[in-house]
C-alpha cells in the first residue's frame, strides 16, 4: 500500500515540478512573454501562478482519492 501511495505522490510532484518549471523558465528566459494579457487585461504571470494554485488543489485531491489507505482493525484488548 504505501509503495502505491509513494508512486502516485512522485508521479504528481513530477507534474507540478515540470508546471512550475515552466513558470520559472518563462520568468526568466522569457520575461515579456509573462507580460501579455490575453484575459481581461490580466496578465498571464497573474493566470499561469493561479493555475498553479489551482493544480496543486486539484493534484491534492486526485492524491487523496487514489490513494489507499490502511485498514484499522480493532483489538478486543483496546477498551481504554
């Protein structure tokens, strides 16, 4: 179970790692490319960091969904 869980965590942190790597590369190397506005004079580095925002969100909840978790089986000689 937790090498299942450990698998969909690095598959999805390696989708966030290359979005954000984006943000970064495009701030850097293509810093006016940034500076567009193609939605309702919001910039795209406004648009791009809220989808990053956005993705984690949605990353965290397909995580949560697929992800399995232990089975808790209680003891007769738990009575605290």
């Amino acid at each position: 179970m937790q090498t299942h869980n450990a698998r969909i965590g690095l598959v999805l942190f390696v989708i966030y790692l290359i979005l954000y790597g984006g943000f970064v590369f495009l701030n850097a190397f293509a810093a006016e490319t940034m500076e567009i506005t193609p939605l309702a004079g919001v910039n795209l580095a406004i648009l791009y960091g809220f989808g990053l925002i956005v993705a984690a969100l949605v990353m965290a909840c397909i995580y949560g969904w697929t992800s399995k978790s232990e089975e808790v089986h209680p003891t007769e000689e738990n009575h605290s």
